[in-house]
C-alpha cells in the first residue's frame, strides 16, 4: 500500500477560536525570548479578546497547513502563524497608516509562511486605502542573548526599510535592548 502525505496551506481570516492556538504560537516568544516586549503571556481569554478587537476595524490572518497522512483525519489543520494589522497612532491623520505585527510557529520558519502572510496582508491593506506599514521590532545590542536581528532581516528582504532606532528603550531577561521601526509604502501617496 502505497503511503503519502498530502499538504494543503492556506490563508485566511482568523477566528476567535484560533485563540488557543495564536496564544500557543506567541507564548514561546513572550517566555523565551526578547522578540517581544511583553513578561507575561496573556491567557487564551486575553489572546481572544485582542483578536476580536482587531477585527473590528483591521486584518488578522492565519496561515494553516492542512493535510493527511494515509489513515490520518482528513480535515485536522494546523496554525503555523499569523499576522495583523493595527493602529500606528491613534490621530485621524494616520488613518493611511497602519502597525504590523507577524508571528510564524518556532520551528517553522524559513519555508516561506511569513512571506506568504505579508502578502496577503499588504493585499487586504491596500484594499482597504491603507498607504503605510509600520514594523516595530526588537533590536539587539552587541552581546544580547535571546535576540537577534532575523526580523529585521526579514523586513528587509520584503521591502521595509529602517527609518529610526530606539536605544536601551526595553528592559527584558536582565538586559536593554533597541527598538527599531521599520517602514513600507504600500501603495501611492496622492492628495
């Protein structure tokens, strides 16, 4: 009997039940790493409750793999990551403008996921007349542990570019790190 897997990714909108899964995702980030700024995981009821809120007015993806091995569930997917949009500054002048956020399962990176989640999201932005995104991203300090800076080479590779540095900003793990932000033009600026 011939044994074979077949995989399927897909994109789409996430869901409030995908809370346990993006939490599931971003937990390792928050305990393990300086990627984020935050100490504390929050709760799947907190992770929830930041999706909805973003929905209300912005794009949040998922990047899913689905697939069976012979004998296996046909329909069991699984999140790999996820990526959003949300407010850059919260005056009526920066409504063309937007933060983004991304995050891809550990373990998982380098096969193309993120890239696949920024399209889609740059896609649904500029859909929306959304002109600018903004990438917020920990920076490391000659000597930092816990971070590196794949994520803004990640950036780069995609198309953002460094426009300031936030110096010993973040405290974290008994450490200062750098903030960095990050620019993209979406789409033309016309008045």
């Amino acid at each position: 009997m011939l044994d074979f897997l077949v995989t399927m990714i897909k994109i789409r909108s996430a869901r409030i039940e995908d809370a346990a899964a993006l939490q599931a995702i971003y937990k390792p980030y928050v305990e393990d790493t300086a990627i984020t700024f935050e100490y504390d995981a929050p709760t799947v009821e907190e992770f929830a409750a930041r999706i909805g809120g973003t929905l209300e007015k912005y794009p949040y993806l998922v990047i899913e793999r689905a697939g069976a091995a012979t004998g296996s569930d046909e329909n069991s997917t699984e999140i790999l990551g996820y990526c959003y949009a949300g407010v850059f500054k919260g005056r009526a002048a920066y409504n063309r403008s937007v933060e983004t956020s991304i995050y891809v399962k550990l373990g998982e990176h380098g096969k193309g996921y993120g890239r696949a989640l920024y399209s889609e999201l740059n896609r649904e932005l500029k859909s929306r007349g959304i002109l600018n995104a903004y990438a917020c991203i920990a920076s490391p300090k000659p000597g930092s542990t816990r971070l590196d800076n794949s994520s803004q080479k990640f950036h780069e590779k995609l198309g953002y570019t460094l426009v300031g540095t936030f110096h010993d900003c973040a405290y974290k793990f008994g450490q200062w790190y750098n903030m960095i932000w990050m620019e993209k033009m979406l789409g033309e600026h016309k008045d």
